[in-house]
C-alpha cells in the first residue's frame, strides 16, 4: 500500500486568497451605531423615569425657603448663596461649613509650623511642631524619681538621675 504524498501545488500561492469585506465591516460599524444609540435611548429614558420619581418623592421644602424663593434642591449654590445673603435677616453665620473649618484648620496649620512668644516675660516660645518632636526625640522625657519633683532632662540627651544628695531622704 503506498501512500499518495500530498505536496503543495505549486500554482497555489501559499497565503489567503479573499481578503475581509469592506461590506462586513460596514455592517459591522452600523450595527455597533445602532446598538449604542439604543443604549443610550434605554440610559436616558431610565434617568429620566428615576429622576421624575425622586422629584416626586422630595420632602416639602421648609417654610423659610418658601418666604424667600431659596430653593437648595434645584439651585446652584452661588445662586442659593446670593439669594440668602439678599433675602435671610443678618446676621449669616454661616454659608458654607466646610469652608469655614477649612479655613479654621489653615490657621491652625499656620500656628503648629511658625515660631511665636506664648509668654515674653518668662520666656516661654512656641516652636514649630516637627523641630518639637525632634528635640523631644533628641533629649527624651523628664524622669520623675520616685518621691521627688519631676527633673529637665540635660540638653545632652540623657536624662539627669537623682543622686543620693539631691534626692529626698524619708
């Protein structure tokens, strides 16, 4: 039994022959335009249904806005703003909260990092917060003996320890 030896023609060229179809692809794009405009019909129609519902389902607006036409719900805030300031009795104290704690944490922020007497007379200053933690870091904590008042730790970084004559005797 011999087996035939299947050998490439050498007519036949050995890459594809049909090449893929401009129709094909233009189908394909139109068929893609047609599903994302259908998307969005269905996105826009549900957003449009869910945002009638919540208007609908709304708490009444409080009788103070009603007095002077503020809307919070359907308005801007520059706007709500403007009309609160032309329209509520003085004093506002407040418009935005988050900006005046903002504000509030800045000036704090300001006075944790400079440096400023807290009392000339006696000479106590007031030292940004990292160069603190540094020179805490640096001479560590005041030691307080066991019977005696607290002693300053020495510039040196080592704690002063209470000797014998300059500890309490009971």
């Amino acid at each position: 039994m011999s087996e035939p030896h299947l050998q490439p023609d050498p007519r036949r060229e050995s890459f594809e022959q049909q090449d893929l179809s401009v129709k094909g692809i233009f189908y394909f794009m139109v068929g893609l335009a047609v599903v994302i405009a259908l998307v969005y019909g269905i996105v826009g129609g549900m957003f449009q249904i869910l945002e009638s519902t919540d208007k609908k389902r709304q708490a009444p607006v409080s009788p103070m806005a009603v007095k002077t036409g503020v809307d919070p719900r359907s308005m801007p805030f520059p706007v709500v703003e403007e009309k609160i300031d032309q329209s509520f009795p003085k004093p506002v104290l407040e418009h935005s909260e988050r900006q005046q704690f903002e504000g509030i944490v800045q000036e704090q922020d300001k006075v944790l990092a400079s440096y400023d007497w807290v009392d000339q007379k006696n000479g106590v200053v007031r030292i940004p917060i990292d160069q603190a933690m540094e020179l805490l870091a640096q001479r560590g904590l005041p030691v307080r003996p066991e019977g005696g008042v607290a002693q300053p730790s020495s510039p040196t970084g080592k704690p002063k320890v209470p000797t014998k004559e300059s500890s309490p005797t009971r």
